[in-house]
C-alpha cells in the first residue's frame, strides 16, 4: 500500500469531512462510507483505517 504524502492526507481528510457533513444534514448520516470506498476505486491507501490486510478476528472466525 503506497504512502500518502501531507499533502495527499489534508485533501482527503477534507473530502472526508465533505461527505460526512453533506450525509449528516441527509436521511443517511452513515452514507459517506459508502461514497468514501466508491470514491477509493479499490486504492486502500484513500481508506484512513484499512490497513491492507483482514482483521486477523475476521479470518479466525
């Protein structure tokens, strides 16, 4: 997973609050996760909390 550059987290830590706040006046507080991941095309390094790898609960379970 490619490291963002300062530059790279400040625009996407303002796009994500874009959509948090653009949901939260919706019916769908929670809908930005969903515009987030389609917005990443499938590039993890735009999803602050994955880490590129399952949760190691999730592949014991």
């Amino acid at each position: 997973m490619r490291t963002l550059s300062e530059e790279e987290i400040a625009e996407l830590r303002s796009r994500i609050l874009s959509m948090a706040r653009k949901a939260e006046t919706g019916k769908d507080p929670l809908g930005w996760f969903e515009d987030l991941y389609e917005s990443s095309n499938g590039n993890e390094s735009m999803i602050p909390w994955s880490s590129g790898e399952a949760h190691q609960f999730l592949i014991e379970w």
